[in-house]
C-alpha cells in the first residue's frame, strides 16, 4: 500500500514536473510578393489555426531582426514553425531567421535544453538546406495534388507517428489525404547519396511524381526537428483549392500532427520575462484579412 501510493505520487509528480500547459510556439513570417504599406510580411492564418487547435498559443517571429532579438525570443517560446510559401531559401529575411533559432536549437538541445522546430513544405526545404549545407532539391512535377504517404520501415519507431490510431495509419498509406504544393523536393536519391542528411534525418514517408521519388516526411535522429514535404494545416483550415483533402481522415490527420508537435514544445519552460512582454507578443494582437476570393488562403495575417 505504501509502496504503491508513493509509486503514483512518484510518477504524477514527474509528468507535472516535466510538462509545460501553457506552450508558445513561434511561427516565423515571410516576404509578401508585392509589398503595400503595413503589408510586408505574412503568415497564412491555417499555420496558427493548426498549432492553437492542439491547445498552443502562436507568436509572429518577425523577419529582418537582430541576432540579440532573436535570442531573446528563442529564450522566451517553446518551439518554432517555418511554413511553407515562394520565398528564397538561399537569400531572405525567411532563410536568415529560420538559418539563427536552427542553429539556435541545436546549441540548445546540445546543452540537454529540448526545442523543436518543424518545416512545412518551403520549411521542409529550408530546413534540408540548412541541415546540408547546400541546396539540395530537384524539379518535380507535385504543385496541387493531394497523395497518399508511402511509409518506409522506420515509421514503426518514429516520434511523429506513434500516437496516429491504426486506422489512421491505414488511410494515410492508402488514401490521398496529404496535400502538396511544391516545385521543388529532396529526391530519394540525392538523400541517399548525401552523408550529412542521411545521419541527421531518419526518412519516414516518401512520395513519387511519377519520374522523382521525393522524401515527404522526416524527423531528425538526435534532436526535435521535424519535416514534412505536405501540408498538415490545410486539411482542417484552406478550402481555396479542390484538391485539399477534408475528409474525417484528412481532417484528423491535421489535429494529430498538430498535437504531435504541440506535445513537443511542451517539454521545456521557456518564457517571456514578464506577463506584459508576453502580451504584446501574441498574434492576438493582429486581425487576420479574409484574402479566400484571391489567394490560396482563406485568412491572411499581415505584418
Ligand atoms: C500602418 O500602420 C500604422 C500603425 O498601425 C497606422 O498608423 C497607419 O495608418 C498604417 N498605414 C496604412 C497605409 O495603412
Ligand atoms: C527585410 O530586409 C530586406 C533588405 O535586407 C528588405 O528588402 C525587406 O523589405 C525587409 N522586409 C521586412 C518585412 O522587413
Ligand atoms: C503532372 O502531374 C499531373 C497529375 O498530378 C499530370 O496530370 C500531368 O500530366 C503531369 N505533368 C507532367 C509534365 O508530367
Ligand atoms: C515506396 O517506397 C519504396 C522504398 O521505400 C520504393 O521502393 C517504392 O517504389 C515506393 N513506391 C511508391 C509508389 O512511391
């Protein structure tokens, strides 16, 4: 009896010990193709939809800020999200902010600190880039299709996956149920003949375009960073274009990659200095713009 009671408070102590309820999560801007005042920067509104429905609140990580800035921040937020978009990878506000808390998550989850990062399709692509040191990519013919995910053997023990009910599973190997908007991806081949991606990233999913077998899914070995060539946020959140899945699968495929990476940052305790520094961080405090009729977002945060 007592042994088990105070195996119980053992182990109640150390889950509410080690998880954060409260995690913030970065989601970084971008470029806007054609700048208009106050109109320079962007997120489309799915990308916080997405986290915030797994119980995260979001803060905008502004392009063009300094090293001392972004310190601050990366030491105030619990993960980062780089989204998918058109700009450059090689040279933009994009590429220098996400290339800083990249290299800032590694000096920190080498330190036994835990921060993670995911990319979203351009994310995916900058984070191959960044993890290379190179660029990477090839040509492939994948701009509006939804595919269904050809699991390799590693998904058995893979982070992202191991909470996705059997069913699940099934559907997302036999059904189109992830959506791709891309030009550009990292072929089988070229993953396999690169040492510095083949030691970093464990490939879970790959996809074909008929010629160019891609990889569509990865999470690296040794740290929480995290790829997926697909768009996991469309699903439940864009309606703009016919070829995004909504199906009960499609949808639940959003909420549980959502709550993966959510899970993520909730295992470290990074925080605003003060409740007020907090506050004016948020992406509360920004209106999202109704752009349905004339992109291929439903909803538009402008920075
Ligand atoms: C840009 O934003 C500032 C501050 O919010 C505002 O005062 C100004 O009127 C805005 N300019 C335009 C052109 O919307
Ligand atoms: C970022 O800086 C570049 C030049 O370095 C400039 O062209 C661009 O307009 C800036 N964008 C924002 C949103 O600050
Ligand atoms: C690209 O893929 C689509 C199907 O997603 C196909 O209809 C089209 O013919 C392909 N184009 C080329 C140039 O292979
Ligand atoms: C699925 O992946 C395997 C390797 O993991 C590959 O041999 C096979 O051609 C792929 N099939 C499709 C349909 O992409």
């Amino acid at each position: 009896m007592f042994f088990s009671l105070l195996f119980v408070s053992l182990l109640s102590f150390c889950s509410s010990a080690a998880r954060n309820d409260e995690p913030i999560i970065g989601v970084l801007t971008q470029e806007v193709f054609s700048p208009k005042p106050n109109q320079s920067a962007y997120i489309a509104a799915s990308y916080v939809k997405f986290l915030e429905s797994a119980g995260a609140r979001v803060v905008p990580v502004m392009i063009n800020q300094t090293l001392e800035k972004y310190k601050t921040l990366f030491n105030s937020i619990n993960g980062i999200l780089y989204p998918g978009g058109g700009v450059s990878i090689i040279s933009s506000g994009y590429q220098r902010a996400a290339k800083t808390f990249y290299e800032l998550a590694i000096e920190a989850n080498k330190r036994g600190d835990y921060f993670p990062v995911w990319g979203t399709c351009l994310g995916f692509e900058q984070l191959m880039s960044l993890s290379s040191g190179k660029n990477v990519l090839v040509h492939t013919n994948t701009s509006g299709v939804a595919l269904p995910l050809n699991f390799t053997t590693g998904v058995k023990d893979s982070r992202i996956f191991k909470t996705f009910p059997t069913e699940l599973m099934a559907a997302l190997s036999s059904e189109p149920l992830t959506e791709n908007s891309h030009q550009w991806s990292l072929g089988i081949d070229t993953y396999n003949t690169n040492e510095e991606l083949r030691k970093f990233y464990k490939v879970l999913s790959t996809n074909t375009d008929g010629n160019t077998e891609f990889v569509s899914t990865v999470e690296a070995y040794d740290y929480p960073i995290y790829g997926t060539q697909w768009h996991p946020e469309k699903n439940a959140f864009e309606w703009s274009r016919s070829y995004i899945p909504h199906s009960p699968a499609a949808v639940k495929t959003t909420f549980y990659v959502a709550e993966f990476f959510v899970g993520e940052a909730r295992r470290n305790f990074h925080r605003f200095e003060s409740k007020e520094e907090e506050n004016k961080a948020l992406i509360y405090n920004y209106n999202p713009v109704y752009t349905g009729t004339t992109s291929s977002f439903e909803q538009i945060y402008y920075f």
